[in-house]
C-alpha cells in the first residue's frame, strides 16, 4: 500500500511534500525509542552491570563498524533499481528492532556487541535511505528547510524519550524495559513506512554497475575535504551521546558528597539541550540562509568549541556547576542546529541525481567514522581521572584546523560554482 502525497497543508506550514512530513511522524515515533536508550545506555552498562567504561566504549564503538558495511549496502541498494528508498527503510526497522531486543536481555560485553553490531548495521540501513527520500522530495530552499524540519522531528522524539526514560528509571530503575519500549518504536516506524511512504527512486535509462557508481563519487576531490571535516564533527556529536552521561554522573564533584549528577538531573540537561534546539532549528536556519553552506558550518565549530569549553568549566569549577553545565548543553545545541541541516543539503546538492544514495551514503559514512573514533576515546579518557578534564579542552582546539577545512571547502565550491565544472 502507497501513499499518494498532497500538497493541502495549512498555510502557516513550510509547503513541502506530504510525504516528506509523513517521513518527520515516523521519525518522531521512533526517536521517541532511541531517547529512552540513547543517554542511558552507557550508564546502565556500566554502574549497573559491571562493565568498565572503555568496555562499554568499545562495544558501542563496535557498532559503527556493521553501521559502515550498512551505509556502504544502502547506498547501492538506494540508488538500485533492484531495490530503492523504501525496501532499504523497512530492512533497517527490522534490525533495529531485533537489536533493541538483543540489547534487553544484555548481561555481558559479548551480548552487548552483539547488539551494537545489529543496531549499527540497523542504523547504517537507515541514514542514506530516509536522506535520499528527503533530497528526492525537495529542492532549493525547500531542501534546507525539510532537513531542519526532519532534525526538528528527531530531536522532539529524543526529548520525549529522554523525559519519559527519566522518569521510568527515576520511579522503577527498570533500565531493561527502556530498549524493550525501543524496539517497538521501530516496529511502529516499519508500519509507517510500509502503509504511508511510497517508493521516490527515477532510475535513468543507463545504470552503471554499483562499484562504477562508488569510483565515480570517490573521485569526486571536494566531497572528499567535505569527509574529512565531516568525520571530525561527527566525533564532535558521539560525545554527547556515549561520553557526556558517564562524565556527568561520575566526574562532576556537588558539593562535600562528591557524587556527580543523578540521572534525573542528567536527563533534565539533556531535555533541556533538545528543547532548545527544537526551538532554535528553524531560527537558525532563517539566519544562516544568507551563508553558503561551508560557512554556515564555520559558526558551528565555533560554537562546538565553545561548548566544550563550558563542559570543562563545569568539571573543574566548585560552584554552580549544573549552571555551567545547562550553558554549554544550550550551546552546544546551536551548535547542531547549524551544523546538521547545512551538511545534509550539502552533499545532496553536491550529488549527481543517478548518484544521489551514493553520495548520502558517504555523508553517512563519515557519522559511523565519528562514533567508532568518538566513544572509545571519550572512554580512554574517562578512564584516566588524569585527563578527562583536560579532554574537553583537547576537542575544543582541535576545531581550529576544523575550520581551516572549511575555509579551503568553501573557496573549493566557490570556484566550482563559477566554472562550471567540477575538478575531478
């Protein structure tokens, strides 16, 4: 069963395709699952089950290794004749699902990579498929504002999932039903692909074999500086999501007790964070309209670098630490408002339209390139009480080459545009 898309939505909504904000419900749906596991998995494996935390940073980085072979497979399967957009949506669901499962019955560091392999590649399905769908569905501005809109969708799902996965944990510590309650997120999210969403892939008259199709991109030498600095904002996002819950909850000193943030006022911070980036994703993105897309990405560093500044303060400061703590989760949350829109319109006017899910595969790559670096990084550092304050300051100077790339990718695409032909 397909849907046929429609174009009466009330005035005061962005005039996009019917299915693209079909695609946003479905998201929310299932990112309201992910934020009952995402920020309370680390701490669940580790002060619960036993397991150090480079244990559980390795586990959770193995995923990123099935996520890559996942992204690598729906990129060809995307763009395929074979199979298409929609095919590749309903196989991620499936595995996710069987992952979130997996991971519920979790007692140990085997079963716990087992079930981050699954989700890895669950996830690494995902990513280039729903892109794909959203570039299929827009163009020009529409593009931008349907990319801040499906991150809008996301973050909503995660912050209800964060405030209803605090308040079970607060009320019955039963960290196991949390992935439960996933998986049946993807189930839900399966059905409303397979009822709502119909299939957006044109094949052309010419098809290359799918190796030709990944030659063809990988020669493309812009998209390469752009994997280069996209892989580094990437690890930037894994901190928030493995490393910033166990240094709150086990490196932030209140107070003569020494104990860090209980898991009420973590998810309050993380709340917080999602709030304000729903509110803020499509100010921003009205702001930034004026940059080019390198630039847009230039004031995200900045503010990362900010950000991390303000999480080292709030290790290393006696007073007022949740004060600090809610500053640099507010900064950091505009920090990704600019920053994820801009990378995915990006790549997709980048691609050529045969190349499309090839193109959004490779974007793709670069997230599961950060959180197999990002995770087991944060949790060498959060096993040396030596450095893990320090860590913080590492990351925020490490955005000045950063925004070197950015500056050579913007002068890159500058001089493109007025060529009129790529350098190859």
């Amino acid at each position: 069963m397909t849907f046929s898309p429609k174009r009466h939505l009330p005035s005061w909504l962005p005039q996009l395709n019917s299915q693209v904000w079909i695609l946003i419900f479905g998201r929310f749906l299932s990112q309201i699952g992910s934020g009952f596991t995402l920020f309370y998995a680390p701490i669940f494996f580790v002060n619960k089950i036993g397991l150090s935390a480079t244990l559980v940073g390795l586990a959770l980085g193995s995923g990123s290794i099935s996520g890559i072979i996942g992204r690598i497979l729906s990129g060809s399967m995307s763009d395929s004749r074979y199979w298409g957009r929609k095919p590749t949506l309903l196989l991620s669901a499936a595995f996710s699902a069987i992952a979130s499962l997996v991971l519920a019955v979790t007692g140990n560091f085997f079963t716990l990579v087992v079930g981050n392999l699954l989700m890895g590649f669950g996830v690494g399905l995902y990513w280039p498929a729903t892109e794909a769908v959203v570039a299929d569905l827009t163009q020009g501005n529409s593009r931008n504002e349907a990319y801040a809109l499906t991150r809008l969708g996301d973050n909503f799902g995660l912050g209800m999932g964060i405030v209803l996965g605090g308040l079970l944990i607060g009320t019955t510590g039963a960290y196991r039903s949390l992935f439960v309650i996933d998986a049946i997120s993807f189930v839900v999210f399966f059905g409303v692909v397979y009822v709502a969403i119909s299939e957006t892939l044109k094949p052309g008259k010419h098809h290359r074999q799918p190796l030709q199709n990944w030659a063809a991109a990988l020669r493309d030498r812009t998209l390469l500086v752009y994997v280069v600095v996209n892989i580094i904002f990437t690890t930037y996002m894994s901190q928030l999501d493995s490393t910033m819950p166990l240094y709150f909850s086990n490196f932030v000193s209140l107070g003569k007790s020494h104990r860090g943030f209980s898991a009420t006022m973590i998810s309050g911070l993380f709340t917080g964070h999602l709030v304000l980036a729903i509110l803020f994703q499509l100010p921003i993105l009205k702001a930034l309209r004026r940059f080019s897309h390198p630039e847009a990405l230039t004031v995200s560093a900045v503010l990362w670098a900010v950000g991390f500044v303000l999480i080292w303060v709030t290790g290393v400061a006696h007073t007022s630490q949740l004060v600090w703590a809610a500053l640099a989760m507010g900064v950091l949350a505009v920090a990704i408002v600019a920053y994820t829109p801009s990378a995915s319109s990006l790549v997709a006017d980048m691609a050529p339209e045969s190349l499309r899910g090839i193109y959004i595969s490779i974007n793709s790559l670069c997230w599961a390139a950060g959180y197999a670096i990002g995770p087991p990084l944060g949790g060498w550092a959060l096993d040396r009480p030596l450095y893990v304050h320090g860590f913080w300051l590492v990351l925020a100077i490490s955005v000045i080459p950063t925004i070197a790339i950015l500056q050579y990718l913007n002068r890159r695409l500058h001089f493109e545009s007025h060529c009129g032909a790529k350098e190859r």
